[in-house]
C-alpha cells in the first residue's frame, strides 16, 4: 500500500488564535447542517440541531411569517424588485435568523451558527439591499450599462448585484453580515459565490466576476472582492465559510462544496479537492443531497470517500436548502474514533482507512464505489447543555 502525503493543521491553528473554529470530535461523524426552515423550530427540530456544532441557516430561514409575492423563481421572489423599489419584497431576512439563532443558542450554546449571505447577489428581502439601492453608481453594470442580476444577465431576476470595485460596496457588504453577528447569537457568514473550483487545482483567490464589465471594472473587482472577504473574517466573532464550489481565497478560514458527489468521479476531483483542503488547513464542508437513511449503497459512498480524505475541521452535510425538518440519521451516533493515519492506496485501486473505534473504510477508485463498516452501535444517549 501507498501511504498518502501528510496533511498539517498549522495554518488551521494559526486561525483559531484571530476566531473561534466549532467543536470538532473523531468520536462519531463530524456533521454540520445547512437549510433552512420556513417557520419556527419545533421541540424536536432543536433537539436535532443541538446535535450539530456548526449550523447555517439558508437565506429563508424563518420566512414563512413573509408575504412573498406571486411569480417566484426557485422559490425565491425573484420578481419582486424593481431597481430601487422594493416595496413588494419583503423585510428583513436577518431578524428571522437572529431569533432562530437565538433559539438553537438556547439549547446548545456551543453551536455555532452561521447566517447565509451571497457575495454577488444583493438579496431584496436582506436589510443591506435596502441601502444598497440607494445609491445607483453602487450597482454593478454591464459594459451596455445595464444594472447586472446575477453572475450572468438572468430575464427573471430583477435585484441587483455588488460591485466590489467600490470601497463603499465593500464596506456594505460586509455590514451586511455585521446586521447579524452583531447580535451576539450568529457567529459567522457564508458566502455563496465566493469563489469557483478549479479542475485544475488553482483554487486560491478564483473569483468569478459577474459581466461582461469593462476591462477596469473586472480587474478591481477581481483584485478587491478577497481582500473585503479577508476584511470580513478579521471582523466576526466565528468563521467565513467561502462557497459553494469547494474552492477558497486567502485569509478566509472554511469553504464548503454544495453537491459533493455529483457530476465526476470521487477519485479524480472529490477526494483530491477534500484532500487540498485539508493540507491547507481549511475546514470544509462536503454538502451532498439525503437518501431516506445513510446505509443506502450511495449515502455508504458519500460518506466512505468523505472518512477516506477528512481531516479536523472536516464536516459532512446531507440535505437541501430548506426543508420541513431537522434530520438526524441513526449512522451519525455510531463510534468512528480517531483515524490511525491517512488513508492508503493499494495496488488494485482501493483507499483504506481505519479509526480508532474500530470502524475500517474502503473506496474503490475503480467502480468508484465506497463503504463504511462502522464499529459495534452504542448508544450515546441526548446530551444535556448547561
């Protein structure tokens, strides 16, 4: 067998000294949740997400209270804006996340909670775009001069992007996610579209620039927009998550991949990108869609290629970006334990890796298939948080 290179946590490390990284255990699974609920959470919904040490709440967390509007697009209200009016789009996204926060706080204060923000998307339903929308030399443009909706032109969407080539757009953004780890219960932000992977594995700083722009707009948005992420992580109490395409930029401490599993072989760009996290001392989380329980033969691969690369700070995610529940699967409580080295590579193709409380995982490179035999079930009981 073929022993993988050894990965360092040193900048990892390093990171925790400016922020608070979540609670992290080899005992079983590391998990972390991403979605959202619509309404309030439910006795047992927060007993789930005690379970959880780093929660992110969607960008429609808790907006079952909100009026949204007829011609929805994704289930958003895609429609509701019209360049500076947002009188149809309702307000404000970050007190339901505050009070939803402060709910999972109340159970486990350990959590850490992160609030969902998009890093080119200046949502209508946020606070932030309120002020956003009142200054129109703020919008980013194309090269006609038409106020941009997305990475690309879309004909649904109506709300505007930020142009991170402007100082006070940077400023913004970034009170943007202050609105809510000012609170005191959001620790930290995610920001989707934050940077793009590279199949090529020049991950570092890759930011996509919304467009076409003028040549002078794209080279100060791409040059300024990681320095204002960087900027962000130095002001927030826990940690920046950069997504959603597994790919990270200087200075921001996590990422997370949104389809972890889908569209390639886990051999030749799930495992590797994993492994690239880990040896630069990111913390990533591997989102993947649910089946109805994670003993399905695929749930097995999802997880085994995870356990083959995952180091500290390394969470798996199964679910959408709402849902009707906190889902909690009964794998998630079975001993897993420290592992006892990286993973290996035999000469038929095979990874292996083993942990400490006994449970061995194996991953074909060749069938591209994956299982997990988990150690004896115990039962590990509710945890109490006092």
């Amino acid at each position: 067998m073929v022993a993988l290179p050894q990965v360092t946590f040193a900048s990892l490390a390093c990171s925790a000294l400016a922020y608070n990284l979540p609670d992290f255990s080899w005992d079983t699974l590391p998990v972390a949740w991403h979605s959202a609920l619509k309404g309030d959470w439910s006795a047992e919904d927060l007993k789930q997400i005690a379970k959880y040490p780093l929660v992110t709440l969607e960008k429609t967390a808790g907006t079952g209270v909100f009026d949204w509007p007829a011609g929805q697009y994704y289930g958003l209200p895609a429609t509701c804006q019209r360049l500076g009016d947002l009188s149809n789009c309702s307000c404000c996204e970050e007190d339901l996340m505050v009070e939803q926060a402060k709910a999972v706080k109340a159970v486990n204060p350990r959590a850490q909670v992160v609030a969902y923000m998009n890093s080119v998307i200046s949502y209508p339903w946020y606070r932030a775009a309120r002020k956003h929308v009142t200054n129109e030399s703020w919008w980013l443009r194309d090269v006609n001069g038409t106020a941009l909706n997305n990475i690309h032109q879309d004909p649904v969407e109506t709300w505007l992007t930020w142009d991170f080539s402007k100082p006070e757009v940077g400023d913004l953004w970034i009170e943007a996610c202050r609105n809510l780890t000012d609170s005191g219960y959001i620790d930290g932000c995610f920001m989707d579209g934050c940077a793009n992977w590279d199949p090529n594995g020049l991950v570092d700083g890759r930011v996509v620039v919304p467009g076409p722009v003028d040549p002078e707009t794209r080279a100060a948005y791409f040059e300024e927009k990681p320095k204002w992420m960087k900027r962000l992580q130095q002001q927030i109490p826990g940690v920046a998550i950069c997504g959603s395409g597994g790919g990270w930029v200087d200075g921001v401490v996590a990422t997370q991949v949104q389809n972890w599993g889908s569209g390639g072989t886990y051999a030749g760009k799930w495992i590797p990108m994993l492994q690239r996290a880990v040896a630069a001392g990111v913390l990533f989380e591997a989102h993947s869609s649910c089946g109805q329980n994670a003993s399905e033969p695929e749930e097995q691969t999802k997880i085994a290629a995870f356990l083959i690369a995952a180091g500290r700070h390394s969470y798996y995610m199964c679910g959408g970006w709402g849902a009707g529940h906190v889902e909690w699967f009964d794998e998630y409580d079975l001993p897993l334990g420290e592992p006892l080295g990286n993973a290996t590579l035999d000469s038929d193709g095979v990874y292996h890796r083993s942990f400490a409380k006994g449970t061995v995982v194996s991953f074909d490179t060749k069938s591209d298939t994956g299982n997990v035999q988990w150690a004896a079930a115990v039962t590990r009981g509710v945890e109490e948080f006092v």
